[in-house]
C-alpha cells in the first residue's frame, strides 16, 4: 500500500507526515524515538495495513525530512503540539490511538493527556511516564555527557545512538544512518530533550490553551495503556515496571531477544502484542479492510 505525503509549517520548521489505510478505520498514530525517523516503523504497517487499521507516520521537528528543527530549547509540549496540529488537520475531530516509542511516547503522552476525549489508547515503548521525577543521577548524567560530547566527533556519538538502540545489526545500521543528516547542535539538542524531558511540575501536563486542566503529580492515563519493553533494555525494564505497579490499567508485554528499540528487534511479536491490544481497545469496524 502506498503512503500519501504531506507537510505543514511549524514554528520554523516543516512537519512531513504520511497516511495511509481506510478512511474509515481507526487511525494509529505512530511517533518515532528521538535520533530516528518515521521509518523505524516500516516493520508495523504492512500488518496494521492487513489487519484494516489506518496509520499516520511522522517526522518530529529536526528529525528525517522535517527540517529545519526551528523553535529551541526543544520540549515534549512543543513536540505534542506539533503532532496536534497534525492531528487537527487530517482526523476532523475523529479518536485516534497512539503508539510512541522513547521520546515519542512520551510525546504520545501528552498528547492523551491533553485531548482524553480523541485518543481511544496508548501504546508505549521503552517509554518512562512523563511526569515521573527525573532522577538526580540522571541530570547529573546529562550534564556530564554533555561536556563530554564537547570533546568526542560526532562520529562517536553516532555510534553509541545505534549500539545502544538496538540488538539487530540491521536496526543498528538504521539507527546510525538516521541521525547522519543532523548537525552537532541538532544532535545535542535532540538529546537534551530526550534525557531531561521527564518532568514532575504539576502544570506541565496541562495543555496551553484553554480547556481541562490537571494538578496532580500521579500520571494515570484515562486511556488503556499497553507497555512494550525489549528483555535486553534493563532501563526500560524498570520504568515499566513501576508504571505498571502504579496504573492497575497498564498491560505490560516484554518482548523477547529485543533491545530498546524492540519494534525493530522483534517485529514480529511486537506486532502480535500491538494488533492483539488494538483489535481490544481500538476495533475496526464490520465490513472495513
């Protein structure tokens, strides 16, 4: 099936995004890691597309096609708005489901959190809830890698991004290749938002313009919530695992011989996982494929 193309202007920046899928079936918005592009999903659609489901695949703002990366310091909320804009301009107001991985599920987050009453689901990879307190070890890590990427080529840093993406040699060459179009500045940047974009305020979830608003610091999703997690990524490991002690509406699916960026690594019980939890949640309708 072919994928139509589209762009729209953002703050400095143009979002490419593509859809494909009956017009009628329910829409799976999927949102890439940071450092990567809508094609690390390539292994999703042929099955969603089977299966009778619409999808729409993005590229955040200094990743892939969608250049320049315009407004900084970069946010998850920039991010989020971004992909309700998207959102805006192609569903009508129509429920969506939405599936992230890393950064992007925590752009995904947001996203449910400020629109409860259109996203049906979430689906979330390797992703850490996005008003969970960011650990003092890991600001400090922040701080540290940053002084040291001063001081490394960015050919280094290339290769510590595809290493620690994926156990697959082939989604580890993808990985490498993905982030060979961005400067330093954009790859700093990119990964500044992503170690730090964890944060525990109580207004950082609401949304900035008017509507509902939320004070609590527990982030519990209105929606089911399905957590993908590779048995090889022991970070990922324990952040679903708190998730799901805390939110009894979690299910959490730990996906054999697969790293952080499971999808890639093991396609094939991912898409079993994301298609079962879907056909629950977000079915198609009779007559629709």
């Amino acid at each position: 099936m072919e994928e139509a193309a589209a762009v729209i202007e953002r703050s400095g920046s143009s979002i490419h995004y593509w859809t494909a899928g009956p017009e009628r079936s329910p829409l799976v918005v999927f949102t890439h890691d940071g450092l990567a592009d809508h094609r690390m999903f390539d292994a999703q659609l042929a099955t969603l597309w089977e299966a009778g489901y619409r999808t729409l695949r993005w590229d955040m703002r200094g990743h892939g096609r969608s250049q320049p990366l315009g407004k900084t310091p970069l946010t998850v909320r920039d991010l989020a708005d971004d992909l309700l804009a998207v959102l805006d301009a192609i569903t009508l107001g129509r429920p969506f489901c939405l599936v992230g991985q890393g950064l992007g599920g925590q752009v995904a987050q947001v996203v449910a959190r400020w629109r409860p009453e259109r996203a049906a689901a979430l689906v979330l990879v390797a992703t850490a809830q996005v008003a969970e307190r960011v650990p003092v070890r890991r600001r400090v890590g922040w701080w540290w890698s940053r002084a040291r990427l001063r001081c490394r080529d960015d050919g280094w840093l290339r290769h510590r991004v595809a290493r620690a993406a994926a156990l697959r040699r082939s989604a580890q060459t993808y990985a490498f290749a993905a982030t060979d179009p961005l400067s330093r500045r954009h790859l700093v940047e990119i990964l500044r938002a992503t170690w730090l974009a964890a944060h525990p305020r109580p207004t950082y979830l609401e949304p900035s313009y008017p509507g509902t608003h939320y004070s609590s610091l527990a982030y519990v999703a209105a929606q089911p919530v399905l957590l993908l997690v590779g048995d090889h990524d022991a970070a990922g490991l324990r952040a679903a695992r708190r998730w799901s002690e805390r939110d009894p509406r979690c299910e959490l699916v730990v996906v054999p011989y697969a790293g952080h960026r499971a999808n890639q690594d093991n396609p094939t019980e991912f898409n079993h996982a994301l298609v079962s939890f879907l056909a629950a949640h977000c079915p198609v309708p009779r007559g629709v494929r």
